[in-house]
C-alpha cells in the first residue's frame, strides 16, 4: 500500500493542511475510492485535524499573550497615576 501524501508534515502551512483536507473530504464524498484508499485518507485526514488544531491552539495562545501587553500599557495609561493633565 502506497500513500498519495507524505506522512504529517510539521513545516506545512496551515493554509497548505486546511487545502489538503479539503481535498480528502472531496474524494471521499465523492464515494470513488476504493475501501482501502478511504481508511488510508481517513487516517491522514485525522493527523492533519489535528495538525490545525494545534496550529490554531498556538496562535490563539500567542494573540491572548499580545493582548495582555497591549492591554497593560494602556490600563496604566488610563489610570492617570503618571501625571495628572
């Protein structure tokens, strides 16, 4: 058995994994595939689930990071501890 794809590749795109996805949903909606061909692209759909997931978890984790050094900032700002206008 053969695969089309590579195994999990760490250096993709989320872009690039979400495009891959899409494809496997497509031929396996399509109902062309023979059995072996569907678990074999089920299976790389699931690692590239969860592949974004995690993508997704990172970026959500380092935008909360960014809000809390913008916010801080600007919450002491409009506390007007440092000067008085």
């Amino acid at each position: 058995m053969t695969k089309k794809s590579a195994p999990q590749q760490p250096n993709a795109s989320f872009e690039e994994a979400m495009a891959e996805l899409e494809l496997l949903v497509a031929k396996m909606e399509s109902g062309e595939l023979p059995l072996e061909a569907s678990v074999a692209a089920y299976q790389r759909g699931s690692e590239l689930v969860k592949y974004c997931a995690a993508q997704l978890e990172r970026v959500e984790r380092q935008v909360k990071v960014l809000e809390g050094e913008m916010l801080k900032p600007f919450a002491t700002g409009a506390d007007d501890e440092d000067g008085e206008e």
